[in-house]
C-alpha cells in the first residue's frame, strides 16, 4: 500500500491535490495480514470496521464522499 501511494503521490498528483489515500478490502479478518500491510506506514492510518460482504457501489461512493465533504 504504501508503494502505491508514495508512487501516486510523486507521479501522478497535480498541484492542489490532496494527499493519495488507500482503501484495503478484505474477505477475512486477518489481524496478521493488516499488521503486515500497513508495518512501517508512519502516515496517519484509520481503521474504520468490519463487515462479512463488500457494500455496493453506490454506498461506497456515498461512503468515500461523505469522508471528503467532512475535509
């Protein structure tokens, strides 16, 4: 993750643009595999909750929205 998003962040932000943010989906929850994930991220990282199914488009959007409008 962090990868992706200090490479978003250096190649692919304009000026002006927020900071990249990463959104990890899981089928399981694997403490193991969040704790090997997001080791050694010093950025501010938030862990929202878990659910048994993905949601929809739809309320993944409205979701994503919501957490930017409160910026």
């Amino acid at each position: 993750m962090n990868l992706y998003l200090n490479y978003f962040k250096a190649e692919e932000n304009v000026e002006n643009d927020n900071e990249p943010i990463g959104i990890i989906l899981s089928a399981d929850k694997d403490e193991i595999l969040v704790e090997y994930a997001m080791g050694g991220i010093s950025n501010k990282i938030f862990i929202s909750k878990y659910q048994l199914y993905l949601p929809n488009k739809k309320q993944l959007q409205r979701k994503v929205k919501s957490i930017l409008d409160k910026k």
